[in-house]
C-alpha cells in the first residue's frame, strides 16, 4: 500500500499561559495533547471541533507556521521540522493553506493580479523557471470560476465568495499537494458555501488534490469530506472513516456536538459544559480560553 501523503506523530503544544497564578508563573496551556492523524492522497479529511479546541493551531503546526514541542510532521515522506528543513516548509512541501479571513488574507492595496502574482513568484523561486504570470492569472481565475477581467479589481470591489475565489486561486497556484482549509467557507452564506465547496471538489478531481478541511461546522463536513475526526481540548476523541456511520460515533463529545447540530434535543450551551466534565482534573484549562 502507499504510504499516507501527510502524516502527524504524537505532536503536542503548549503555550505560556497569560494569567498566571504567581508572579513570573510558568505555567503552561496544553493545547495540543498527542495528535496522530495520516492522509491519504486524494482524500479530504475533516477536522472538527468546538472554538479553542486546537483546530487552527494544528493547523499552523500543519503549515510549518509552529513547530512543535515534540511529535513530528511527515509530508510526502520528508520531516517538515527536520533538523536544517525550517527554511523548506510550506509550499516547498506541497501544502497551502485557506484561511477564514478572506479580507485580510489579501492586501486591499493590491489587485487581485498581484495577490495571485505573490504566490506565480513563489512558484519561480521554487522551480527555478520563469513563470507567463499574465497568462497564468488568467488560467486560474477561471479554473476558480471568476472571470479574468476581476485580474485588475482591488480586493474590495469583489464579494466575499469571490474573493474566497482569488484565496483558493492563490492556494493552488503553486501546485501544492494538499490544500488545507482552515474554517475556509465558514464566513460565508449557505449557497455561497455549498458553491465554493462544490469548485474545491472539481479542484480536486482536476488537480488530484487532498484536503485538510477545518471547521466547526458538521453539515459543511457532511458534505465535503470522506472521513472526520472529532477534536477536543486538544485531542482527537473519535474518528469517523466513512461518512454514513457519522450518526453513529460513540465518544460523548462527539455523541452531543452531533445531537446538537442534528437538533436531537441537546443544546449547544449543554456541549460546553459537557466539554468541562470530560476534561481529566487540573488538565490545563483549554476550555477557558475557548472564544
Ligand atoms: N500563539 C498563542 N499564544 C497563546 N495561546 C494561544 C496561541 N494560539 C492559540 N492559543 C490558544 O490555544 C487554544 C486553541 O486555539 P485555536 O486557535 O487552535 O482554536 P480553534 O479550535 O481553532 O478555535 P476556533 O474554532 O475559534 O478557530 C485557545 O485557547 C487559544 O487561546
Ligand atoms: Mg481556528
């Protein structure tokens, strides 16, 4: 069998918490408490969970933003915080990321030309060649379905699904391997949503991509992935391989945020305070720090 294309080992995180206890305290915030996941080429995986459970620090671990304090990170069989590879992460990997943020995710003094352009350079810088990058905007614009005219807009004269457009554009313009989407539609109305997962799903078929697919949505996760893992307080607490046995995970967290979504009497305010008691006692306080 092939090996998966993106593999995490035992990583964890902590970071310096802001309120300490005694003065010059050193306590810390488990965030990130042993996560082992792998990917398979072509697949796209779900990652959900709760506000403050993680996601997006794995995330930046994912993009070679944050190296962990210990575990590792494979993609494609190299060590993405090997020693002597700081300088190798990210594109160089195959992965790119989709932030939530659209608007601040491309800089409102340039048009989308340029925002496209940043990472056509990158590619050059990577693979040594000169890239047609008039040519090459224009090509991805309309594989993202935005016509090439919007090359010359500012970013503030597109809407939100447009400009989700561009930041998905400049995702695969360096031809990554994995894409990862952290909360990527989450700010968008529900057909626009539906629009823009349905264009990620013709990428991929296209491209051959896989995909990180980061959220706190489960009907977005419902309709996009082939498989989700439920992530809570930093852990991964259940693993959902094929999206038809999704009504019937058993961990407790998972078991709520599902009845939850699915309105099987459970209400959100009950998940939070379902998510205190799972916590082990003096087990960090993860949740405090939820938004
Ligand atoms: N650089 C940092 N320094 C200190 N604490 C941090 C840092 N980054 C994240 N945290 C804390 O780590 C916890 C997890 O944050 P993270 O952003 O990963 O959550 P999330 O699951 O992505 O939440 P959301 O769904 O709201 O985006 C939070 O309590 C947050 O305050
Ligand atoms: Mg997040």
């Amino acid at each position: 069998m092939k090996d998966p294309l993106l593999v995490v080992s035992d990583v964890r995180v902590s970071f310096l918490k802001e309120h300490q206890k005694r003065l010059f305290g050193r306590e810390r915030q488990q965030v990130l408490r042993g996560v082992s996941l792998a990917l398979e080429e072509g697949e796209c995986l779900g990652v959900i969970g709760e506000s403050g459970s993680g996601k997006s620090t794995l995330g930046r671990v994912l993009a070679g933003l944050l190296p962990p304090e210990s575990g590792a990170v494979f993609i494609n069989g190299r060590n993405l915080y090997g020693r002597g590879k700081r300088d190798a992460a990210g594109p160089r990997h195959g992965l790119s990321v989709v932030f939530q943020d659209y608007t601040s995710s491309v800089n409102p003094r340039f048009r989308v030309e340029h925002a496209i352009g940043e990472s056509l350079r990158a590619l050059e810088r990577l693979e040594g060649r000169v890239v047609d990058k008039k040519r090459r905007v224009a090509e991805l614009l309309e594989q993202v379905g935005l016509p090439a005219s919007c090359a010359s807009r500012y970013p503030h004269e597109l809407s939100g699904g447009q400009l989700q457009r561009v930041c998905i554009a400049r995702a695969i313009a360096v031809n990554p391997r994995v894409v990862l989407l952290d909360e990527a539609v989450s700010s968008l109305d529900a057909s626009t949503q539906t629009q823009v997962m349905d264009l990620l799903m013709e990428l991929r078929a296209r491209r051959g991509l896989s995909y990180i697919f980061i959220t706190h949505d489960l009907t977005c996760v419902t309709y996009f992935c082939d498989r989700a893992l439920f992530f809570n307080a930093g852990r991964i607490v259940e693993q959902v391989d094929d999206m038809k046995n999704l009504s019937r995970v058993r961990d407790p967290y998972a078991r709520r945020l599902l009845d939850a979504v699915m309105g099987i009497g459970v209400q959100p305010g009950d998940l939070r305070r379902e998510r205190a008691d799972l916590l082990p006692a003096g087990d960090g306080d993860v949740m405090g720090a939820a938004s």
